[in-house]
C-alpha cells in the first residue's frame, strides 16, 4: 500500500474540490486548478478532505496512487497560500527588471535576456535587497519551471560565485589557481 496515497488530503478553509469523471477541478481564493485523474484510480471527498484508492493492485495502479494524491494535495495548498521560489543574482553589472510581463536580466552576456512572464506567474524584486528575484504562483510545476529555467541562464560558478542561485542554495567554492601555485 502506497504509504502517501493512503494519507487523505486535509482541504484548508476556502477551498472547494469538484470531481468530474476523469479531473478534479480544485477552487481556492487564489484561483483554480484541474488535475486529470488517471484510470487506475478514483477520488471522492470526505467532509472537508479528499481520499484517493487506487482500483486494483497492478504495479501501474500503485505507482499513481501516491502521484495523483501529491497533485491533489499541492493543488490545494496552490490555491489556498501558493508557492514561492526566490532566486539571488550575484555577480557586478548582474541584474534583473520586470518591465510589465517581461523580465530583463543582464548576466554579462553580450546582450540583455528578455523572458516573457507566463500567465499564472508573479515575478518581483525584493524591497530590501534588489538582487533578489521573487517568483510566485499557484502551480508548484510552474513556479519550479520557471525558477529552474532563469538559473540555467547563468548558474552558479564555483571561483567566483557569480551567477543566478535559489536563496538557500549552498555553492561549494574552489580554491582556483593561485591557491594551487602556492601549495606547490
């Protein structure tokens, strides 16, 4: 038995899960999200939570259980609270702006980098330290997506420590070669 699909889904305050024959569609005071239910399982709401059984023991069965009950569960926690992601940018000249639905990041290419900001998705500065980028939204698979994508511009080098980071990431630090020259 699948240890997480088992566990039912408390829903907070405010939300509302309406089940169709193969999606749920979750509402929330942040907006709504529709999970597509698999075959091999079913959902039905219990009071205020959401229990997800799987139809058969097949090996299929069993590895979507687990799956669609966290799609469930992060929905609901999207539409209730949300999810953010912050990303530092380290490095001189090294920058971003939103400009309306655009983003603008200077990360010492030859050219400034324009990204379109997805619908669903806020992007803002942090009041106190500019070189911060929030990113927030409903979907955990956007948010996530989007984080991902504008670290891959400029990740983090291990010399120096320039480039894009999330906020509580640890880069590991290389000596480079002047250390090298003065141990030998």
């Amino acid at each position: 038995m699948s240890r997480i699909g088992a566990k039912p889904v408390a829903l907070p305050s405010g939300v509302v899960v309406d089940i169709r024959s193969d999606a749920v569609n979750v509402k929330g005071p942040k907006g709504e999200i529709l999970v597509t239910i698999l075959p091999e399982v079913s959902v039905a709401v219990d009071g205020s939570s959401v229990k997800v059984t799987r139809k058969d023991d097949s090996n299929t069965a069993r590895a979507r259980h687990g799956l669609i009950r966290m799609l469930i569960a992060n929905a609901a926690q999207g539409v209730s609270v949300g999810y953010e992601k912050k990303l530092e940018i380290i490095g001189v000249g090294f920058k971003a702006q939103v400009k309306g639905k655009t983003l603008v990041l200077n990360l010492g290419h030859s050219h400034p980098i324009s990204l379109a900001i997805p619908q669903g998705i806020e992007m803002v500065q942090d009041e106190k330290n500019k070189n911060v980028l929030i990113i927030r939204g409903i979907s955990k698979q956007m948010v996530g997506q989007i984080a991902a994508e504008i670290r891959e511009l400029r990740p983090p080098e291990p010399y120096k420590g320039k480039g894009v980071r999330y906020m509580d990431e640890i880069v590991r630090r290389k000596p480079g070669k002047a250390a090298a020259k003065s141990s030998a």
